[in-house]
C-alpha cells in the first residue's frame, strides 16, 4: 500500500497491477452526506451550546429562578417586617447583602423582589405571545381583507407610545401586580404578532402546507402542526427579549411612583426606595436590587441573542 | 410618494384620535371623578377645572368638547398648581425635555453608528467583542441606576460634573450620557447586524470588483443601506428617550416637562397627567411620521413605487 | 497563441467552526487571448472559488489561499499586494455576478454604478465619464440610454439589470472578464439574449471569457474550451468539440447524459449519489463511489493527467494502459 503521498508525486510504475480491477460499488458510500443530519432543534442546541455568552445567560436565570423560589424560603429573616434598631446595617455574615432603611433583610428582600421582577416578566412574555400567536397567526394566515384590517389596528396601536398608556392606565387603575402585568400587555403583543404574521405568510405558501391543503386538512390543524413549529424560533427569540423589557418596565414604573406597593418589594421598588441612600453611603440598599435587575437583564439579552443565532437557519454553516 | 404620505397621515390622525378618545375615557372612568377629590380643595381651582371640563353638561358634550380643547391645544388648568395652566407647564417645561432629547439622539445616533460599523468590519476580532458587551451592558442597565451610579462617581466622588440641574453645557454632560447609552447600545447593535448583513450583499462584492478602495465602498454602498433599518427604530427609540427622561429629569432636578409629569403622577394630578400624555402622544406621533417620511424619501424603492401608483 | 491567465496548482481552503474546507484542491489551467472558457460542475465543486481567487476576491479570514500561482499577464496575483490588487480589480479583470437583481446597489442610480469604476481608476471628467457611460449602455443594448442613466435598479428587469452589469464590468475596458452564472437567474428568453450580448461584445472588445456555469447548453453556446470541476480540482479540460463529443471521464459522460436533448430518444441518466465531503476529501479520484467503472485504484491514489490531444486532458485510471486492458475484457465478455 503507497503512503498519503500527494498522489501527483506517485509514478504510474509504481503502482501494483493488481490494483486495476473493478470495484465493489456500495450505495452506502455514494449517498455519505458531508455533515451528520440532525434536526433543526438538535442542531439548534448544538449551536447555541457553543456560545458560552449565550449560555452563561442561560445558566444565570436558572440561578436566578432557583433562588427566586428557594431564597425567601432559606433565609431566617421576612422580606417585610424588619428591625428598626438594625437600620442600614452594612453586609456581614448575619445579613448577607445588610440591611435597608427599615432594618429589613436585603438578602431575604432581594430574592422576595426577584419572585416579583420574574413573576412581572415571564407573565407579560406569556400573555404577549399568546395574543400574539393568535392575532398574527390569523392575520397572517387568512391574508387578504382579513389581514388587512388586523394589521391596520396593529399599525394604530404600534404607534400609541406604549409606556405612557401604561402609565395612564396605572394611574387610572391603581398599581397592583396585576394591573402592571395588563398594562405592560396592553400594547406590548403588538410586536409578538408582527413577527408571527410574518413567519406565517412566509411560510404558508410553502409547498408542504399547500399539500396539506389540498388533501383537505383542517385549518387548525394547519396551523397547529403545519405552521407554528416553524414558527417556534422567531417567537422564542422574541419571547426571550421580552422578559427584560418588561423587567424594565417595571423597574421604572416603580421609579415614577406606579410600582408595586410597599411593604412588598420588586427590584424596581427596592431600587427607586435607596437611590438617595447611596449618596448617604449606605450602597448595598441600591446596589444589590440595581445589580440583579442589570444581571437579569443582560443574562435575558445575551440568551435571546444567542437564540436568534442558533435557531436562524440561515446562519447555519 | 403622495399616497404613502396620505397613508401613513392618516393613520397617525387615527392614533391620535385613539389616545385622546382613551384619555378622555380613563379619566371619566376613575372611581370618583377626579376633579373633585379632596386633593383639589381649593375653591378657584375647582371652579376652574369644572368651567374647563364642562361637568355639568351630559358625557358626550364632555367628549366633543374635550376634543375641540384638544385640538386646540388648550389643556386646561392644573390642581396642584393653582393659576397654572397645564400650557404654563408644558411651555416651560418642554423647551428643555426638548434639548435634552436633541443631545442625547444626537449623541446614541453619532456614536451608536461609529461603534456598530467598527464592530462589523472587524467581525469576531476584538473591537467587535468589545463593543457588543459594552452594547449588551448598555442595554441591561436601566438609565435610572446608570444615572445614580455617574452622579456618584463622576459628580460626588470626583466632582467632575455638577450633580444636578441644568444651566451649563457642563451640567448637561451626565444626563445626556445616562439617558444616550441604552439608545446608543441598540443602535450600535442594530447598524452591527445590518451592515454584517449588507457586508454580504453581491453589490458590495460587486463594488469590490470594480476595484473601489475599501472606505468608498463602505461609505457610498454599505453604510447608506445598512442604515436604512435604523431609520425605521429612530422613533420607537425616541419614544425610549422621552419615557427615559421623565426619571433622568428627576434625578438629575431638572426643570423639564418629564419632572412635572412624574410630580403630577405622585399628586394624582389628573389634568397634567391628560394634558402631558396627550402633548407627548401627538409629538411622538408626529415624529414617527416623519421618520416615515424620511425613510420614504431615503429608500428610492418606495418613492417611485408610489409615483408610479402600483 | 497568447496566454493571458495561467492558473497553476492553486489550493484554497475555507476555515468553518466544522473544520478546514478544501473547497480548491489543486487547479490548473490557462486561458488564451480572445477565448471563452467554461468552467463547469455541480454546486460546491470549487468553479465559484475558484474565479473569486483570480478575483483576489476570497473572504480572508475565513478563506485563504495556501498554495498555487495565479498569473496574469506574468504577474502573479496570489503575491500581489491589495493596493494593487485594487488598481487591476475592474481594470485588467472584471467580474459579472449570478444574480444581477442582488448585483446592483439599490440606493444608487444606475449611473453612479456604471461611473464610478472609471472614476476610481482613469482620470477622467464627469462629462468625459458619463459620455462612456452613454457609449457602454448603447453597446449592451438599453434604449434611452441618457434617460435611463438617472433610475435606479429596481427601475429594471433582470435581464436589463444584467445588461447593465455588464456594462459596468465593461467600462475600463477590461482583458479578462469572469461571469459566474450569468444567465442562470434569468428567464430562459432573455438567457439567449445575453448570450449573445457576449459573443458581440468579444468581437468588438476582444476581451478573453472566463464563464462559469452549470448549464451545458449554455457551454455548447458561447464556449471554446470546457473545464470540468469535480470536488475541487479539474478532472477534465478540453475543445468544446473535445468534451461533447469525445469525453473521457465518466463523470463528464454522466453530466451529458443527464442533459435533455432534442436529437436523440434516450433515458436521461442522472448520476448516481452525491460529491464528496470536503471537510476530509478522499485521497484517491474523488468520484470514485459514484463511479460505474471504480477500480480498486481510483480509491487509492489520485489518478495522472492523461493527455489525450493537445487540447484535451484527463485525469482519471482509465486511461492507464492496464485498465484498457481490463475494459477490453469486459467488452468481450
């Protein structure tokens, strides 16, 4: 057998006689694709494993979920009754993160605020797809006048200043947890729908769902099974954006005075609570709340873009 | 050209309409009319708000007559405040909001596009890595807590920048950066993908075959298309601005039309509240219109499409 | 006659998170003045890559040259610097894209595109510029040239785009111009059209043809000499008369057969399986498994150039005496 040479340096005498014989063809071997196939999710996963920004963020909220449920439970202290002779305690081996203005645990306070934060932004996120799911999938998928009228409402409502309808609304309705999460979801499926809408026209005129269509499947079986998986990566990608957005929102309506009403905390309420404390060097009120709601931020933005990389199959190498 | 115009006026003008209609709306709707609560106890003030608002008169004659006060730019008297109207407020408040937003636009538009086309030329080098987690921390940390953390550092501790206020262009520095880098982090992150996507186009492959220099084709082909996509966000991000000046005004005490809205709010002072977020509304409005208009007049695509009627 | 380009032994590899793609593997030929040259193969065969290293046009990083010389006019541009590069780029060579819709910058008019080749390069005035401007719309046929200088792309049908890159490509009055798949984004009338457009245009100009494509009719058209690309390399070159009626690789055999014709009453015989992974080529002839007349060889080492005319060479065992040997038996047989 002749080394790796570079086959050009071979001499013709060189090679044995024996060689020249006809060959076993195989189909295995003509069919050998040039990558292992793997499905869009599998490959999805693959690709978004390799971004360690990507899955650091995953990793964070995880973190952050875990001790959202657990940490109030860990903790010896409650996140709203405190001890006013242990007012502004720094950090130390008894208060974890010390204590705020009212002598209350900022550690117990802090993961008390995380439930909520969470709690404000995995609920809009949820409500905004849903209406956005439906209200897009049907644009999208009816098309023509249908269509037309559902997005010129879209277009209107896209155009109303969102933040400052929310702020409307709170100030008519009094700020609760829930009157926050409606709010953030008043205008805030706009942007989900848009999206689905355009997944959905793309898509349905592919020739797949076209002969689904023609062996007479029904429409909401279409767009159950047809459409919405391949809807799936746009959606979640938006979905993950939104969970910040709405994290955001909250913080700041809590800043302007429409928060969450005390004794009970979010981020957003502990921040705005201990913005002048910091001048006063009382730091760690602020900057524990400020820190997680920056973490949890920047840890949804990191995962949403390294899902819209992994899951954009035209990225696909 | 004329069509798209129309189009696009006219959904503005339905928007508009909607926001004035939801207003007038809430308001009628809040438990126990709030022109009469107890925070407005002051006789001439009440007297003059019920003149304004016409109580007296069935709803829709309210409604109608709300609309013509709108339309007429007229918002009525604030509680709080007796003999200010909410015009008063407005005329001066919003002269400086106004400053305060041209500065910070213009600095997130500058440097947001300077850092998103470095970080697509140098794709997966280090500026790129760089500037995308400068971008992505700009975006994560909320405008109010980056504010606190520069008047700390910058004003408090270094006493670099005064703290707080606005009469110098030295005063202006820490609001404009607190409030421009979320815009700016987005921009920057918007003109990286679009120009790495341009970067792709067979127009720029082409450029290079014609033997262009490397900064005629990135100014003359690239930037031009890829900056049509940020166009298109400058009014959604203006809207990010206004709403991010009603806290940066507050903790920087300045004196714009942002600071009396939050005071309003903490008051429940309800015709500052309608005057304001009408006021707002119909300017954001307005200036999405008009980003339209420009994207209309950049895009040669949907000017002659128009003209031509198709 | 006069070699313009001659391309010798040149390797280009593509570095991908997946591994080192050899997309060229070692390719040579050259190109005479005044000639058409086909470069034709499957997808993914390295004909795209190939033309884009003449170009100096391939992405670094991720792709790179690593070996080979490209010589132009007895300059070898694999050494040149960009700068010069840049001065040859649109001058000396020009390149005409797949896609001509894609092509043109949608924001710019059409003069602007068509002027600022010759802006960048010769030193001429606006007037002077958009006289020629005038002068290459004229030759590649657009009507109302003076008008037509203001519109933009999208003002255009494909086959009026097409025409327009190739007055763009034209302007500086090239020597060599590279097409990637001119016609294939267009309908198959106005395919005909800018065939044509090329013949008249080298009668006029005498600029030498490189054409890439898949297309065979269009190779039976416009070509003097056929390349054939198979997994990076050249496995076949020859006349057009050469390679259509006298091929000798099975697999240039296989790509005529799978083309329809009018003339003759014959089942279309597509070829059998796919190329091969050029993450890790096969050290022997690549096509080997898709090969009807594999020997044991073929997998083993990468067959000899085998001149078969002045014209015509082959790479491929059959044509060692020894598997003559072997075919004729299995003739008898």
């Amino acid at each position: 057998m002749l080394p790796e040479k570079n086959p050009r340096d071979v001499a013709i005498e060189e090679i044995p006689d024996e060689w020249f014989t006809w060959r076993e063809q195989n189909k295995e071997e003509q069919e050998r694709l040039s990558r292992p196939s793997l499905s869009y999710w599998n490959d999805a996963w693959r690709r978004l494993r390799k971004n360690y920004l990507a899955m650091t963020g995953l990793v964070f909220i995880i973190i952050l979920v875990l001790m959202a449920i657990f940490g109030p439970i860990l903790s010896p202290y409650d996140a709203n009754i405190g001890v006013l002779s242990k007012q502004y305690q720094p950090p130390s081996a008894e208060h974890w993160f010390g204590t705020d203005s009212a002598g209350r645990d900022v550690f117990t306070r802090t993961w008390q605020g995380a439930r909520i934060s969470l709690f404000v932004g995995f609920m809009a996120a949820l409500i905004d797809v849903t209406i956005g799911i439906i209200w897009g999938g049907i644009s999208g998928y009816k098309g023509g006048r249908t269509d037309n009228v559902m997005m010129r409402i879209i277009e209107v409502l896209y155009g109303i200043p969102y933040l400052l309808v929310v702020i409307l609304l709170l100030v008519v309705l009094g700020p609760s947890l829930l009157t926050i999460i409606i709010a953030l979801t008043v205008t805030g499926w706009v942007g989900m729908a848009r999206i689905v809408r355009g997944q959905v026209m793309q898509i349905k005129n592919y020739e797949y769902i076209l002969a689904s269509k023609s062996f007479g499947t029904k429409t909401s079986r279409i767009i159950r099974k047809g459409l919405l998986p391949n809807t799936m990566g746009p959606i979640i990608v938006q979905m993950t954006l939104t969970v910040p957005s709405a994290i955001f929102a909250e913080a700041f309506l809590s800043f302007i005075g429409l928060g969450i009403s005390s004794p009970n905390a979010s981020w957003g309420v502990m921040a705005s609570d201990s913005l002048g404390a910091i001048l006063s060097g009382n730091w760690w009120t602020l900057f524990f709340p400020a820190f997680f709601i920056s973490l949890t931020m920047f840890a949804f933005n990191v995962l949403g873009d390294g899902l819209q990389d992994a899951l954009d199959p035209k990225l696909r190498k | 050209m004329l069509k798209y115009i129309l189009k696009k006026l006219l959904i503005m003008l339905l928007t508009l309409w909607i926001i004035v209609t939801l207003t007038f709306v809430l308001m009628v709707t809040v438990p126990g009319s709030p022109f009469n609560s107890e925070s407005s106890s002051n006789e001439i003030v009440q007297q003059n708000l019920e003149r304004h608002y016409n109580l007296d008169k069935p709803l829709p004659v309210q409604y109608l007559l709300y609309l013509k006060s709108v339309v007429t730019l007229d918002f009525g008297p604030s509680i709080k405040q007796s003999n200010q109207s909410v015009n008063d407020l407005l005329g001066r408040g919003f002269p400086i909001s106004a400053e305060l937003g041209f500065f910070t636009v213009l600095v997130a538009v500058i440097s947001g596009v300077t850092i998103g086309t470095l970080a697509a030329l140098r794709h997966n080098g280090i500026i790129d890595y760089f500037a995308m987690t400068v971008a992505v921390l700009g975006i994560s940390i909320p405008n109010f807590i980056l504010a606190t953390l520069l008047i700390q550092q910058l004003a408090v501790n270094w006493s670099i920048f005064p703290v707080a206020t606005w009469q110098s262009p030295k005063h202006m520095v820490l609001p404009v950066l607190a409030l421009a880098t979320g815009p700016m982090a987005i921009i920057a992150r918007l003109t990286r993908s679009t120009m790495l996507e341009v970067l792709t186009q067979d127009y720029i492959k082409m450029a290079r075959a014609k033997g262009l220099s490397p900064w005629k084709i990135i100014v003359k082909h690239a930037l031009r298309n890829a900056l049509m996509p940020v166009v298109t966000i400058l009014g959604t991000l203006l809207v990010g601005v206004m709403t991010g000046s009603f806290v940066i005004e507050q903790i920087f005490a300045i004196p714009g039309m942002g600071k009396y809205f939050v005071e309003s709010i903490n008051h429940r002072d309800y015709p500052v509240i309608m005057g304001t977020t009408v006021f707002y509304s119909a300017f954001l409005i307005i200036m999405l219109f008009l980003v339209d208009i420009a994207y209309g007049l950049l895009d040669p695509r949907i000017k002659v499409n128009k003209k031509e009627g198709d | 006659m006069e070699k313009i380009l001659e391309v010798k032994d040149l390797h280009v590899n593509f570095k991908t998170y997946g591994g080192t793609v050899q997309a060229v593997r070692g390719v040579d030929f050259h190109l005479n003045k005044g000639e058409t040259l086909a470069i034709v193969g499957e997808s993914g065969c390295g004909k795209s890559v190939t033309v884009n290293a003449i170009m100096g046009l391939i992405p670094n990083p991720p792709g790179k040259i690593t070996r080979g010389k490209i010589i132009f006019k007895g300059r070898d541009l694999t050494r040149l610097k960009e700068k010069k590069m840049r001065a040859i780029r649109g001058v000396d060579i020009s390149m005409i894209f797949q896609d001509p819709m894609t092509a043109l910058n949608p924001t710019l008019t059409i003069g602007t595109q068509l002027m600022e080749g010759l802006k960048q390069h010769r030193n001429v005035s606006d007037g002077e510029a958009k006289k020629r401007a005038l002068e290459m719309l004229e030759l590649v046929g657009i009507p109302n040239p003076e008008e037509r200088l203001k519109q933009y792309p999208h003002q255009f049908s494909g086959g009026m785009s097409q025409r327009i890159v190739i007055a763009i490509a034209l302007i500086c009055e090239p020597e060599l111009l590279i097409a990637d798949e001119p016609t294939t984004a267009l309908d198959v009338t106005i395919q005909a059209q800018i065939l044509e457009l090329f013949e008249r245009i080298q009668e006029a100009t005498g600029v030498s043809i490189i054409l890439i494509t898949h297309d065979l009719g269009v190779v039976a058209k416009i070509a003097d000499r056929v390349a054939v690309m198979y997994a990076g390399k050249i496995i076949e070159i020859g006349s057009k008369r050469e390679i259509f009626y006298n091929s000798q690789h099975p697999y240039t055999k296989g790509l005529l057969q799978s083309v329809p014709r009018l003339d003759v009453k014959e089942n279309l015989q597509p070829i059998e399986g796919t190329p091969p992974d050029l993450f890790s080529p096969p050290t022997g002839c690549p096509f080997t498994p898709r090969c009807p007349f594999a020997m044991e060889v073929c997998n083993k080492v990468y067959p000899a150039s085998f001149k078969y005319s002045n014209t015509h060479s082959v790479d491929c065992w059959l044509q060692d005496e020894r598997a003559q040997k072997l075919l004729a038996k299995a003739v008898k047989n």
